[in-house]
C-alpha cells in the first residue's frame, strides 16, 4: 500500500479524473483512471463489479447518479492508501480504444471553419456558409469501425482522385492528407426510438469529451462528396486520444458560446452555457502549427444531441458525435492544413521543410487542455498518429 | 417427431432456408431457419452451439466453410423426423432484427434512380448525373441504432424544413414523407483495418441479402443536405426484412449487371456476373403501386464493397450496406414516391385516395423474390411499418 502524490498544478489532479482502458504487458484490458502520471485499476480500486469486464461501456451506461458517486468514491480512495498491484506507470502500459464506439457523427460546428472553406470551394459565392448553416448544426454520420487510439499508425489512404483539368479519375494513393482537430463527445446513456434528448435534457446522457482526429483525404473527398456527403476521404481512420474526461471535470470551464443569429429554433435553445474554454494545440513532428480554440465554437455539444434526436433517433451508450474542425478567428488557430496552407497553396514552415498536407513519416499529435475558472488545467492527454506509406507503397 | 412439408413451389423451400431470430411467447430470442410458414430452432435442429446465444452474429463470422457445412446440415436435418419442440408456426412468433447491425452504409447504385432524382432536383443541367456516378458507387453511412425490423411502426419525423419562396425554415412533422425500396447486404466475415477486399474475395465476406425500406423525409432532407449529405432526413427510422437470405441461395439468381460505360478503374472490376434477378414490389394499404426490378442497378454489390474497402476501411461481421433505392427503367418500377409522383407534383391513386406522399396511418409493404435460372422462386418475406402521426400529434 502507497499513498500516491501529484504535483498541485498537475493537469491530472484530483480535478480530473478521465477514464480509459490500458492493458499491462500480457495482461486483459482493464478499465483504468488517470492519476498524474499513472493509472489506476478501477476494478481493485473500488472493488466494483462494473469495471471488471474490462470495458468502459457498462459504466458509461449507468449515468450520472452513479458517475457521481463513483467519481467521490475515486477521490476519496486516491487520497487514502492505495494497493500497489492496483497502480501502474503510464509509460508500462499500452493504451486502448476508451470505449466501445456505437455510432459516429460528425458535425461541422466551427463558423470560421466552414467560413473558411466556403471560401475556399465556392470563391464566388456571396456567403461562404451555407443558407442552412446558423439554423442547424449541420452533421453527418461517419465509420465506427475505423475510429482507432491514439498512436495508431495510419496508412495513407488510396482512391479515386479527378485531377486538375481533367474529367476522368485516376486511383492511387491521396496526394492531399489532412488532419482535423476536433473534440469528441461520448454519449453515456442513450435514448430510445422516438424520444427527442432536450437541450436541458442532454446531462442525463452525455459522459464525457475526447480529442479527436478527423484525418481526412482531401482529394477523395472532393470528388465524391457530391451529392451525398464524405465517405472514403474521411472513413480510412479517425484517432481519438485514450482518456474520456468526464464533463463533470469541465464543471469551471462552461463558457457561453459565441452569440448566434438568428435565434435558433425553440428545440435548440440552451439554458445553461454549453461552451468549453479548452484550447487545443496541432503538432507535427513535435512542432505546433496551430492553436484551435475550442470556446470560438459556434454550436455547443447539447445542440449538437438535441439536433441529432429530434427527429426520433435513439442513441445508444458510447454513441460517439463529434464537433468537426475547430478553427478560430486569428491566424494560428485554424484546425486543418487546407485552412492552414489556403488549400496547399501557402505551405507553411514545419521543422525547416515545408507542408502543404501530410507526407508519409509525418506524425501529428492533437493535444489539449481545458482552463477552469479556478486557473487550474484539466488534460486531455494526446491523439496521436503517423503517417505510414499506402499499401503496396512502402 | 415429424416429418415437415412445404409445397414444390414454396419460396421458402429447401432451396432458400434464410436464417432469423424470432421470439416465442414469454421467451428469450433464438436463432430459426424459415422452412414453409415455419420457423426451425436452429440450436435445437443442430444441436450447435454457435446458435445458443440468441444472436445470428457468432454463425455469420465463422465464414463460408461452416456456411456451407451448416446449410448441407440443415438440407438434411429438414428432410427427417424433427422434434416438434424446435417447430413454430410464424404466426405463434415475432419476428426480431436478424442480427446486430455494425456499421450501415446506403448506396446510390441504382442508375435510374439517380437520373430520376437528377432531373427533379436539378432540371436545367445537361446530365441528370452527377460527373462522379459512372466512375465509383456513391455511398454515404447512416444511422445503425434507427435500423428496426419489419413489423415496427414508423412515427411520423419532425425536423427543420425550408417552405417554398421562405429563407428560413419552420420546424414541425414532415410532410414528405417517403420511402425507398432496397436490397441490403449483410456482411459476415469482417476485414482488418488497412486490407481492402478485393471483388472477387467478396463471396469470402458477404453472407446474404434482405429487403431494406430506407424512409426518407424529403422535405428534411432538402433543408440539411447541402454539403455534407443526408442525416435527420434519413436516420429516424429504416426497416429490414426479418430473414436473410444466404446469398449461395440466390446462385441460380446471378445475372450480369447493365453494360458499365465507361469501364471501371480496376479495382472495381468483377469476374463473375454480380447482378441478381429479384423483382420488389412495394404496396400501400395492400395495393401494390411498384415492382422495381433490382437486375436493372447499375452498380453490384461486389463493387460496393470492394469500393467501401479501397481506403483501409475495415469491416465487421453484422456490417450492412444497402443498394439505394431500386428503380427500374418502365412506368411502375420506381422505387420511392418521389420518383412515382414527380416530386408529389402527379399524385398517384391508391385505394381510391390519392398519395403525393405517406400520410399518417398507411402501412407500407416492400415485398420480393428472386427468380433462379430453373423457375423456382426464392422469398425474402416483407419489411413492413406503418406511419404513426409525429409525437404530439396524435
């Protein structure tokens, strides 16, 4: 037994708290807390049949009742003596997918973003969003199957591409690799067929908040996404970072969202201030390229639940929707090399080269952290991945 | 014991046998082979435990070695005695989702469909196609947790809609409510991360096939597509039949697709003849008003796989992908109402009323056999719902 300590302003303080599952070299998947720089067998710890199966999910499930009472039993059992066999160093254990993914959704929720590439796609347009964009947040369902941890390897993708000037496709790898820093939100108690989540409603049911990479093959995509929206650009792979911090950790960085006009319709209106001070960082090999902040995000995760159930869709535990590309007003904080680089025309200066979009060796980490009220930080630990040559490439 | 008997003629004769999970009276659920109006507790038929679990997913991963050998078991099983305790009339049970949806792809593979919907959204272009529809199979996910089976009703969606002459929309119960009349595929044996299937490895993965009712909010849809493709339109409800139909039943259904102009890249080319001659028929209040002909899609399954796969996708064993709605080239073969009613501009008669679209109360019925090439038919049963007015409204 040892008593375990952190440093006060350790971003995986008491104050934290994200959940994961790691797995010690031969052991089973175990569901874990993060504590500093260890994590912590939630199993032993509490001696709590729902961590036992090695799965978040069944906790997830059990809502916010006991996610309370959990989250005071971990404080209190953290600050007290703490069995040994239970603790484990980060640094000797692998990480794994935090949850069982049901579906996936993507939303588009940043205005500089989709201003951005507005301009971008349509120059002439008069307004680079779209008539719809401020009266709903727009989303699309995305591949569960190909959501991996951070630190997952990813291949470069191959498909279809129409290059410049010509109007027959050609197939081989994507000459356009982009990342998207986003935020992941993970539904914990899901809502049955036919029954709307409320605005007010949505912390019956939302769980927690993951980083998330939204890796995205900017020549497929372009190609097919007309009419019904992106598939292979985007289904290859999407990272998310290992902890799931739970949104009562967020309590002191609830910020208002940026004003939105027009009003939008009664079932999207909030009472409670749904957006989060978190800033995100982008890096490529270890150098970063952008500062996205989260809080300049137009809509909020509860518009984004009660948008996605009003017509009658059930969520389920471990529903996964998350924000799109975060990008900010200011230079520097955009959230995908094609906003970055103006389409890979202006490549920008990463370690003495030059990017206009991902090269194979390339590894892009999206870190981030929330500032509560308080000053105190609360991690999110990374979303990790590199980029591997296509198949057949290497 | 018994001797069981079914009709030379019958659908769902010893040439079919598709698999389901039904649910006798105050019962758990249990896997069933329908033979005649019957349905065979496979567990108890077999004696296997791969169907204990009450799931269909263990079976479909053990992939087309034991497909075969379980097929030839019950070939046999079915032509001796049969111990009444497996045996249940259809009508003594219900019917359940056949198996555990993973991740739900809809296509757009129908070439008729596509320039029928072409030329209603966008009258003055040259090519009712968009430039990519030739050259890849358009896909888009959808929602898994929204996937019900026959027999489930389908209340009526409220959502954003955009009226005619309006620049912002009103929120309410849709009113143009649709369907779409497909074939879904169900994939058995998954594929990793990073390995496309190759068509001509697709039989090694798709397991069989099921008639797929994708209800469509047109209205919803209209508002919200742009750009990111379908959504609320779509993800409220979509309805399978309960039996799938192992796709060796449908060998003597094979047929060539329609001549494909231009050649498809490599990648999407097929050795054998992809197509399936199985004819829908889709009912209103038991009036049937189309009988689109699935040998008329474009686009095979084999392609939409090897496509959905190209980029790494992976996938897992309950995975469905569904054609798009089935439209053949003839007066009375289109497979929504959107297309039957020009857009709800010509309103079609059934029973004696006339329909733009679904109004509250009707029940529609996609029904479908496949014709081998030796004039036997193979049966898919029915997916089945009936509109319920929208929440609130009744």
């Amino acid at each position: 037994m040892s008593r375990l300590r952190v440093e006060p302003d350790d971003p995986f303080g008491l104050h934290n708290l994200p959940y994961g599952v790691y797995r010690a070299a031969g052991a089973e998947p175990r569901v874990g807390v993060r504590f500093g720089d260890r994590v912590v067998d939630l199993a032993l710890l509490l001696d709590d049949e729902v961590f036992a199966t090695g799965s978040l999910n069944p906790f997830l499930a059990q809502g916010p009742a006991r996610w309370g009472s959990v989250r005071s039993q971990i404080t209190e059992a953290l600050q007290g003596e703490v069995d040994a066999a239970a603790v484990h160093y980060l640094a000797d254990v692998a990480l794994e997918l935090p949850f069982e993914v049901a579906d996936y959704v993507d939303f588009y929720a940043s205005e500089h973003h989709a201003s951005n590439l507005g301009r971008l796609f349509r120059p002439d347009a008069p307004d680079p969003l779209t008539p719809n964009w401020k009266h709903l947040p727009i989303g699309y369902h995305g591949r569960s199957s190909s959501i991996v941890v951070s630190g997952t390897d990813v291949v470069r993708p191959c498909g279809q591409r129409l290059p410049p000037g010509e109007s027959a496709p050609v197939f081989g790898p994507s000459t356009r690799l982009d990342l998207e820093a986003e935020l992941g939100f993970v539904v914990g108690v899901g809502s049955a067929l036919g029954t709307p989540v409320r605005a007010d409603e949505v912390e019956q049911h939302l769980f927690g908040v993951v980083l998330f990479n939204d890796w995205s093959a900017r020549d497929i995509q372009a190609w097919e996404y007309v009419p019904l929206g992106p598939f292979l650009g985007k289904s290859f792979a999407s990272t998310v970072s290992p902890w799931v911090v739970p949104l009562t950790a967020l309590a002191g960085a609830r910020v208002p969202v940026p004003q939105q006009v027009p009003e939008p319709l009664p079932y999207l209106t909030m009472e409670q201030p749904w957006g989060l001070d978190i800033e995100l960082a982008v890096a490529i090999n270890g150098e970063v390229i952008s500062r996205p902040p989260y809080a300049a995000t137009y809509w909020s995760p509860a518009q984004m639940l009660a948008h996605l159930t009003v017509n009658g869709a059930p969520t389920r535990t471990g529903d996964l929707f998350a924000s799109g590309t975060v990008s900010g007003p200011d230079a520097g904080q955009q959230g995908s090399l094609i906003e970055l680089t103006r389409g890979g025309a202006e490549p920008i200066a990463v370690g003495g080269e030059k990017r206009g979009f991902l090269e194979d060796g390339d590894e892009v980490v999206i870190g981030g952290f929330a500032r509560l009220a308080d000053g105190r930080r609360v991690g999110f630990g990374e979303a990790r991945g590199r980029i591997l040559p296509a198949r057949g490439e290497d």
